[in-house]
C-alpha cells in the first residue's frame, strides 16, 4: 500500500448529498489523477459530520481544513492550491456568523471544539463502508474484549457502573433494563435497536447508522452477550434510505469477518441480525408498538406489564434500545464504566447528541457532556439566531417535548432538570425559534401530528388530542373564548394521565408548556384577535402600501381569486373580504410594497 | 399500464412463496408487493390472504394502519414535502401551498397524468437544511417557493 | 479474512491503522516547500521520494503536508521536519538523492542532518 500523504474526507451523508456533495466527489477524483496525485492523496468518503447546513462538507487531513459549501466548481482549486502547493483555499473556509473570522482548522471551529464526541466519534472520520477503517479506531475491540476476557454479567456490571441511560427519550437506566431481560427465564431471546427516529426535527440515529453503522451492531452484540440472546432486529424507518443501505453493508462484512455468526471468535457467543424497514407510522417508536409492528401486526402499543423483557418479541424475553444508546455501548466496555460516569451530571451520565435547529445559525448534530446549559448549545455552537433576531423560545424533545424559555438559557440539560422544566430530553431534537414564531401555532403544529399519528387503541389519546386541536383551531382563527383555555388545561391533563402508552402520554406537553410561559399569545389570539408573529393566516390581513406601489399589477395578476383592483394610475389595493391570505401577491411582489400586518 | 390480473396474481406469488409458514412476513410482502405494482391492487391483497392464511380484515387493517402503504396508483414521481418541525419554523407549509397549487393537487393526491404524487411526510431528518423535500429517492435541501418547481420540473 | 482471536483483530488493526493514520495528524510533520518556485526546482520529485521512502520505511505516524513559498526561493527545493518537543529544522537544495538519509538520521534516529541544514526556528 502505497503512503497517502493527505486524505480528502467528501461526507455522504444524507444531508450533503442533498446539496450535491457525490459529484463533488467524482470531480475530486478526476482532478486527483489529472494532477497526477492519486498516488499520494486519499479520496475517501464518509457519514455525516453534523454540519448538514454547511455542505457538501470536504474536510483535508493532515491538516485537518474544513471546506464548506464546496461546489464541482471549486475542486480544481482546491486541488491545485491546497493538495499540490499547500496554501488553504481561504473563501471556503468556515467562516464565525459575524463574517469576521475564518477558521482554518475542522477543530478550532466553535460549532465542533465545544462537542465531546463519544456516540458520534467515527461520524465523518471514517468510511462508512470499510469495516477495517473501524477497526483501525478500536472497533470490536470492546466485543473482542468480552468475549475473550468478561463475563456476561461483568459486561452487565460495566453498563450499570457506566451510568448510561436511554438516549430515545424515556431515559430509563440501561443496565438496569438489561437486567431484567437476563433475568427472564427463557432460552431464546431478542436485542432490537429501535432506528425508527420519529420525532420530527431529530435526527442523530440517521447520522450514526449512516456515518457509523458498526457502532451500533457491536453496542447490539454486546447487550445479546450480557443478556444471553442469540438473534437480533434493527428496526429503520423506510424514510432512511442511506442508513439501510449502509446497514446491509455492514452487516455482510461483519459476517465475512466473522464477527457475526456462530461461535464468534471461537467461542460459545453466536449472533445473528436483520434488518426490519418501518412502514411509516410515528407509534412504532413505542416499543411494544414496534414489536407488534416486525410481528406483521398493525403497530399498536400494548399495555405493559407484561414487559418486553419477560414477554417481548414473539412473547420472549427483549430488550429495546435505541440508536445512540448502542452506539455508546462499545465504548463504556473499552474505556470502562467508571470513565464514562465521570462525564455528565450526577444523575446523567456521558454525553447527548442534540439536533440543532430551527432559527439558529449553525444547525447541525452537537455531542455535548450532560449538564451543558442551553446557552451554550444555541449561542456558542449554534452562533445564535438567524439574521440576529430576538430569541423567544427552544423547543425541547420533539412533539413530546416542551418549549422552554429565554430564563431557562442557562438551565443544565439532563434528564432531571428538563423535566422539571415541562420538557422532556426526548430524542434530542431542539429548535430555535425566534420573535416571528407563533408559540400558538407551535403547539397546533405539535398537536396536529400526535393526532395524526394517534394509533386509536385508546380512547384518552385517539379523542382527547382531537378535541384539543379543535380547540386551538378554534384559538389560532379568532373564534376563541377565554374559557378555551381551561378546558384546554383540563383536557390536556386528561390525555397525560390516562392514554395507554409515550405517545399519548406526552402529547400535551407542547400544549402544557406553551400555556405556562406563553400564556399571554393565547390571550392576544383570543381577546385581541391577534397574531403578533403574524404566523396564524386568519389573524393577519395583506395590505398594499400605496405610497410603495409602483402600479405594475403583477400582484392583481397572480391572485388566484382576484380581489386586487388598481391600474396604471391608482395604487393596487386588495379587497379583504375577499381575500385568502394566501401570501401570493406577497411573493410576487418585485417592490416590497406588499405586507402583512 | 397497470399489469393484467393473471399476471399480478402470479407475481404476487412469487413475491408471498418465501415467507409462507414463516413469521413475520405481512409487511415486508406488503412492502415488496408495493414496490413491484407501484400500489396494493386489491386482487394482490386477496392473492395474499389466501396464499398467507391471513384473514383479508387483517391484511386491509395493517395495509391502511402506516402511511407507506396505497391501496390505489401512484405518479411516476413522489413528492414527500417535510412537515417536521426544523422545517415547519423555515417555511415548509408556504412550499406544500406552492405544490398543490401549481400542480393543482391536494395532499395525498396525484396529478391527472400520473406524473406526480404529493405526500407530506411527518419528518425526512434532513433537518440541517431545512425546508427539505424528497422526489423519489433524492433529497432536496434549502427550498424556496420559487426553487421547488424548478427542482419538480427536471422530474418527467 | 475471519477473525478468530483477539490477535487476529489487533492484526487487522496494525494493518488498517495506515488507512486512517493520516487523519490524525501524526507525531511529526514533514512540511514540502510547494511554491511556484520550489516546484521548479524539483519540489514534487522530493515529494515523490519522500513517501516512497516512508513507505519503505513503513513509517507511518508521519504527517507530509505541503506549504507555499516561505521566501527563500534560492535555497528550494525546502523540506521542514518539526519532531514533537523540538525546533523546527529547515533543510534547503534538497535533491531526491538526499531523502532517504534525512529520514533515516532525522526521523528514525532523531539526529539532525546537519550539512542541509539552513535553518532552525523554535
């Protein structure tokens, strides 16, 4: 093998290559070798590396530069400055959001050199497809480790020392979970990763299955050797493409390597996987929900006990655990559990991936230690809001989750505060909002697709979310009532406390939280009739500013049901009876003269 | 073009052979059944039920429980509009209007020419750059009302 | 190749470390001169030497990186070789003839070749 001086990092993930990044990457390869260099420089691709918004992202080692946005356009010079005379291609550096400073190394960048990485320590570094570039980083060292030199139950002892819980939104301990299930009686048993990522606005189980899927199978492989299971099931959502087509690559070269199979290393350890595709409803990720679902059922939650670790998959023994959870399995074995409980808070071990959105500057993945407040996440990683705007509130957990306000910035995310808090971790997904959010409409948003995703077993949910979006459909078009909004409560602590599984249960949060520091935009909505976000489109009106309006007609021309009237000599102006407020004289609008008040 | 009965029903069988008496079966038949016709024809279904030895109730209850499944044709091309949350906040409903009112559709419609089908969908995962849409397999980022016909456009 | 023991598994390890060694950083840097000028005077065959020398060698925890013109344009083809804890050396006139004994003196023996030498910086 040949030395390669410099490695050309191009990610694939799903994000990048939405933005173009596989042509980049065929273009780098063409000018490698018309440069006559393909000896010496590595074309390597990989998974995500969080920065989604950045891309396509190409990150050149040694030095370790981080180009981004880079188009087919720019490889010829980066290629001829950067690979062949070394000098950095500086306007495709990293730039701070203040325009000011250009980061020229991937590690100094703020978004990164405040992250612990230990779920995502591979994502971006390596290639994805080529088992021996994970094991060059340890990889199934940790399982090697077990099989030749631990007990089941020391691996079992370890996870529970480690402090590890789950990271798909309950937070349960995870060795404590395990437990259960090695206790069962039973002579076959199940390990499932749960990679039906649901939550809208998360997505980190998508980066780490796509940017590390031999994480996850060795986490799995770890958790069967502790709990005494043979046979194994990832369950993906289909909307995932990448990630399964990554898994099924894995897997087959985990098995051509032996790693997966009967007796694994020659020992008494065998373990077979499969890969599930969800078929596209929310409530599988409830795990007994999900477990119907790979029986071939129609994923409805079951009441519980009896728990999947006496009477799981097929009615023996499981256990569920998510993506991110397996994922940082492997490393608690290599590094110990006491390592791993020395990072986070007391009661929130290890680290969390956040997915950055919303109105923020960075968006993007962040691994943070537990116990990191929320400031830092959105102000120092995220390089604060959009277009500098006012923050007004963070979304925390996804439809499950709550909002949190500018006086918990400095709160320390763990399980315990968020909660205290209203929100939930939940998956991890945390959304930026700013002053132009309705926090209304937000909650209806939220509520709109619990309802949608409602399995209907159980009456509290199936009914009770219905009446609740009813109600704020009512609220967000300006037929609300004051009292609304007790029933509202009232109904919202109905659904929490009765519904049969997670999905109901948690439903209201977004509701809850949004009545408990917002309370006064419902108020607004319903005293004054207004939308001071201007978002609810029944509450605001389209209007012309005449002394703007160059009388050109193009908005009169493309309303759909022609309720502007002006000409050559009167400015435009729309008749609001008949207007439907559907923004497009806005739009076309070359002058700005349109606006909405 | 949808194929003649005869032929479904033969297809559908090979499809089903791998999985009788085995469990587990109903969805990833469902799925690769979908994926041959496009959509679940009522007669696969029926083909499904007999050769499967599941009652035809609970093969319509699981193909009408997740979204992924259609009991009648789809457009050559698949529009999947993200209605998550990163999405929604960055403008996505104002993107889902642009669509169903150009291609004069509505949600879960599919256009006259069986060019295209619209579904919202509750979250791609692309939220990094957001608002995001999916035309078959390819994700399209950074969307404006302006750029989603565009993008449309280059799907015949 | 199946994997049936821990030595197994740290084999493929030794030989996959070079896939990824380079992505590190590595513990010493070679640094080519890539200017305008270093290139006419023999930059790349220098650079070309260089990694087959490290190859032979089997070193691999060497990062080789390139630079732009330092303004010592007379003096190039330039290599740098900075050792962790020590200045960096600056060799000048570098011919591919010279390469394999600068790697055997400097980076595996860690005694500086001191007739290329043209300058030192801490």
């Amino acid at each position: 093998m040949a030395f390669y001086r410099a490695h050309v990092l191009v990610c694939k993930g799903t994000g990048c290559s939405a933005s173009g990044s596989s042509s980049v990457f065929d273009a780098l390869g063409e000018e490698i070798r018309k440069r006559g260099l393909d000896q010496e420089v590595a074309l390597v691709e990989t998974g995500c590396h969080g920065m989604c918004e950045m891309g396509p992202i190409v990150v050149i080692y040694p030095e370790g530069s981080l180009y981004c946005r880079v188009s087919v356009d720019d490889v010829p010079e980066i290629v001829e400055e950067h690979l062949y005379k070394g000098r950095l291609v500086q306007r495709l550096l990293y730039t701070t959001p203040d325009r000011k400073v250009k980061v020229p190394r991937y590690r100094d960048i703020p978004f990164y050199s405040k992250q612990h990485r230990i779920a995502l320590r591979n994502c971006g570094y390596i290639n994805p497809d080529n088992i021996e570039e994970y094991i060059a980083r340890d990889g199934y060292a940790a399982l090697a480790k077990a099989l030749t030199s631990m007990k089941p139950e020391e691996v079992l002892s370890e996870v529970k020392t480690s402090g590890l819980r789950g990271r798909g939104g309950g937070g349960f301990p995870t060795g404590l979970k395990w437990e259960f299930c090695r206790k069962a009686p039973g002579d076959k048993k199940y390990v499932i990763c749960n990679a039906d990522e649901g939550d809208p606005g998360a997505f980190m189980d998508r980066s780490i299955l796509e940017g590390d899927p031999h994480a996850v199978i060795e986490g799995m492989m770890l958790g069967a050797y502790a709990m005494g299971a043979d046979e194994g099931y990832i369950y993906c959502r289909a909307e995932y493409p990448l990630a399964i087509k990554r898994l099924v690559g894995a897997i087959a070269q985990a098995e051509e390597f032996g790693l997966i199979g009967d007796n694994v290393m020659d020992t008494d350890f065998s373990f077979h996987l499969h890969i599930k595709e969800g078929a596209g409803a929310f409530v599988c990720g409830e795990e007994t929900a999900l477990m119907a679902s790979i029986e071939g059922e129609r994923g409805m939650p079951r009441p519980r006990p009896p728990f999947p670790a006496n009477k799981g998959l097929w009615g023996k023994p499981s256990n569920i655990n998510n993506v991110e959870t397996w994922a940082n399995v492997p490393n608690i074995i290599r590094n110990g559990g006491s390592w791993f409980a020395s990072i986070g808070t007391e009661k929130s071990k290890g680290t969390k991936v956040f997915a950055l959105t919303g109105k923020v500057n960075n968006t993007g993945l962040v691994e943070v230690p537990m116990g990191t407040t929320i400031r830092d996440i959105v102000f120092d990683m995220g390089g604060g809001i959009l277009k500098d705007r006012k923050f007004k509130a963070v979304q925390i957990g996804g439809p499950s989750g709550g909002c949190l306000t500018e006086e918990h910035l400095d709160l320390p995310v763990d399980y315990e505060s968020l909660t205290a808090a209203g929100a939930i971790m939940g998956s991890g997904g945390l959304v930026v909002m700013d002053e132009d959010t309705c926090m209304v409409d937000v909650s209806k948003f939220f509520l709109e697709f619990t309802q949608r995703e409602s399995c209907g077993k159980c009456v509290p949910c199936r009914e009770g979310t219905k009446q609740m979006l009813l109600i704020l459909e009512k609220i967000t078009s300006g037929k609300g009532r004051m009292e609304d909004l007790k029933i509202l409560e009232d109904l919202a602590v109905m659904v929490k406390e009765m519904s049969l599984c997670g999905l109901g249960q948690t439903a209201p949060n977004p509701v809850l939280t949004t009545l408990r520091y917002f309370r006064d935009e419902y108020e607004t909505h319903i005293r004054d009739k207004k939308c001071l976000a201007k978002a609810c489109s029944a509450l605001i009106s389209y209007l012309i500013d005449p002394d703007k309006c160059k009388k050109c007609g193009l908005c009169a021309k493309n309303c759909p049901v022609k309720c502007i009237s002006g000409d050559r000599n009167t400015p435009y102006v729309i008749d609001q009876e008949k207007c439907i407020k559907c923004g497009t004289c806005l739009e076309v609008c070359p002058f700005q003269a349109v606006f909405k008040e | 073009m949808s194929p003649k009965k005869p032929e479904m029903e033969e297809r559908t069988k090979q499809i089903v052979a791998p999985w009788k008496g085995r469990h587990g079966g109903t969805i990833p038949v469902l799925q690769e059944v979908q994926k041959e016709f496009g959509y679940l024809p009522e007669d696969a279904l029926m083909v499904i039920s007999r050769e499967m030895k599941i009652p035809p109730s609970e093969l319509f209850g699981v193909a009408t429980f997740y979204a992924q499944f259609h009991l009648k044709p789809r457009g050559r091309h698949i529009i999947r509009v993200c209605r998550g949350t990163a999405c929604h906040v960055r403008g996505s409903l104002a993107i889902l209007d642009k669509i169903k009112k150009v291609l004069q559709i509505e949600e879960n419609g599919t256009t006259e020419d069986l060019r295209y089908t619209l579904e919202p969908v509750a979250c791609l995962g692309a939220c990094g750059l957001a608002p995001v849409m999916m035309v078959d397999e390819e994700t399209h980022g950074r969307l404006t009302p302006d750029k989603v016909m565009e993008t449309l456009g280059s799907y015949e | 190749m199946k994997v049936k023991s821990l030595e197994d598994l740290r084999k493929i390890k030794e030989n996959a470390k070079d896939l990824t060694s380079a992505r590190s950083g590595g513990a010493t840097r070679v640094i080519v001169g890539m200017g305008t000028c270093g290139i006419a005077a023999g930059a790349r065959e220098v650079m070309t030497a260089i990694l087959e020398e490290l190859d032979r060698r089997g070193l691999r925890d060497v990062a080789v990186e390139t630079t732009g013109c330092i303004g010592m344009c007379q003096k190039e083809p330039l290599v740098d070789i900075i050792r962790p804890g020590e200045p960096r050396i600056t060799y000048g006139d570098v011919s591919p003839g010279d390469v394999p004994r600068i790697i055997v003196e400097h980076l595996v023996n860690g005694r500086v070749v001191e007739d290329k030498v043209i300058g030192q910086t801490d």
